[in-house]
C-alpha cells in the first residue's frame, strides 16, 4: 500500500490505472478508522482493481465551536488497518494541499442541505459537497462508498453526481454496529464508559419506532415522538432532532411508508450521535422499475 499526500501525485496514480484498464474504487474518511469504514473498503476491494482510501479531516465541513482540533486520529493505526484490508493507495492530503491559498469555489447543497443535521450545522454539507468532489476529481473512481449511517449525506452526495453529471457511481453501504447496537463512530471515543453504557438508547428509540410503523402505526409525527420518548429516559440524552422523511429527496412526510427515512441526532456528553432507519428495506413497495429500490 502506497502512501500518497499530493493531489498531483494521486492523479497520476489513476491515470496509470485507467491506462491500464484498471477500475477504481474510492472510500473517503476522515480517519480514526473502525470496522463500519473497513466494510466500506472490503465491499469497494471486492468491486474494483484498485482501491483508494482517502483521510481527510476537512476543516471546510466544521463549524465554529466544533471538533475540528479535537478530532481523534491515529495516523499509523489507520494505515496498518488499511494494508490489512489490501487498499492500494491511502491519501493523506494536508488542508493546504486540498484548500491552497487563494481557494474560493465551493459546492452548495441548497434543498437537501438545510434539513436534518443542516438545520443545526449551517455550511456543513457544502463542505461535505465541496471535499467530495475535490477528493472524486483527484482518484477519478468508477465506484465511490459511502455508509447509510449517513444517509443524508450520502442522498445529497448521489444528487451532487448526477447534478454535476460525474462518471462515478455513488455505492451505499450499510450502517456497521456494535453488538449492543450503536452504530460504529469515530466521535464515539468521546464517550465516557459511563455514557457509552447508555449510548445504544438512540438505536432502541429508532427499533421502537419501526414496531410502530410495523404494528401499523401511520402517523409521521407518532413515529418521531417513540424516539423522542425512548430518549427521555435518559437525561444524559439531549435530542437535536427525530424527522421523518422521503428517502428519496428527504422532504418531510406526514405519513410514514416503507420509503420513509426517520433521522435523528442527540448529544450524550462530548459527542453528537446520529442514527436513522429506513422502515422495511425489503418490502414490496420500495421496489422501483426493475425491481430495484426507490431511493
Ligand atoms: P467518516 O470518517 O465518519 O467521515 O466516515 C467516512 C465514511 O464511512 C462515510 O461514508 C460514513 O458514512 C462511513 N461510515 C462511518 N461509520 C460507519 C458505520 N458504522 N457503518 C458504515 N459506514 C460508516
């Protein structure tokens, strides 16, 4: 495994490739790496000649008051796991690598950016948008991964490709959990053991919510209201928001159905935890033309 700091450099790495008739998959990450980015990297090892794993912590995607210096990384840890999963390239750019002076272009999200997490992190998706396509441009990959853990980004970063009509595929990829059921983090490590033991409420909040909808439960705002109650038996637990929405474009609904997302996000301590679920990804209705999924 290669290690690569220079867009140039990563570049030339895929114009070789391609040269080559090699395909290429890209994961990109912020680090801090744990199993729900290995399975991102496995899957896109699996799907393509080469794989890229990019680490990043991008300034452009964090707000004032947030973790940007506190991030957790683990540079060499991340590299031994990442040669463990066989990635060919890890690139590793510093800020003044992907935002040089002079840097004055950015990506907006406009519609599917303000909601859910954007709500409470104005700009945060435009960072998102902005890094993504600077990290697509710099490997130029066939496939690109991302985890439904976060499903908003991932449904506006799939409408940011066919927006901007990028020859990419945007692959998603299942939430990895925990035995208990918290979905794997890296903010996780901010958790003390304390509230770490209560951590796996939000993901309880979120099953609950299915039963309902599974029980026959319809009403949007009901849904919602199972995670918030679930939550409040835990005062350590401050919930930023529980929406429901159309996985599809994440606008509001005011029922719920198979193809509806329900989001949500909480403090516990230092960290922001966020989880969603998509009721019944199996079931009949979700199935487009071809017997593929809606969203
Ligand atoms: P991050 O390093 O947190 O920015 O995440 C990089 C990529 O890994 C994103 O596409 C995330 O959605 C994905 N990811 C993070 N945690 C998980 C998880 N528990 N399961 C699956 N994918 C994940």
């Amino acid at each position: 495994m290669e290690i690569v700091t220079s867009v140039r450099d990563m570049k030339a790495r895929s114009r070789a490739w391609r040269k080559q008739g090699l395909s290429v998959g890209l994961v990109p990450t912020m680090g801090f790496l744990h199993p729900g980015h290995g399975s991102l990297v496995e899957r896109s090892v699996l799907e393509n000649s080469r794989t890229v794993v990019s680490i990043f912590v991008n300034p452009t995607q964090f707000g004032p008051g947030e973790d940007l210096e506190s991030y957790p990384r683990d540079r060499d840890r991340d590299a031994a796991y990442m040669k463990s999963l066989c990635a060919n390239v890890l690139f590793m750019p510093e800020p003044g690598e992907m935002y040089p002076p002079g840097f004055a272009t950015y990506v907006e999200a406009p519609e599917l950016g303000l909601r859910l997490c954007g709500a409470s992190r104005p700009g945060h998706f435009r960072g998102v948008c902005t890094v993504v396509l600077k990290l697509l441009n710099a490997a130029s990959p066939d496939r690109a991964y991302f985890g439904l853990k976060d499903a908003q980004q991932f449904f506006i970063l799939r409408r940011m490709a066919r927006d901007l009509d990028l020859d990419t595929s945007m692959v998603p990829c299942e939430t990895v959990r925990e035995e208990d059921g918290l979905a794997m983090s890296s903010r996780n490590s901010y958790l003390t053991p304390e509230e770490r033991a209560v951590a796996p409420l939000l993901r309880k909040g979120l099953l609950a919510a299915e039963a309902y909808f599974r029980d026959g439960g319809r009403e949007a705002l009901k849904a919602c209201a199972v995670v918030s109650e679930t939550l409040a038996a835990e005062p350590r637990f401050s919930l930023d928001y529980a929406e429901a929405v159309a996985a599809c474009d994440l606008r509001p609904v005011s029922r719920v159905s198979s193809e509806t997302l329900l989001a949500c996000a909480a403090r516990l301590g230092r960290a922001r935890l966020i989880d969603n679920i998509i009721f019944d990804p199996s079931g009949p209705s979700r199935k487009g033309r071809g017997g593929r999924p809606c969203w």
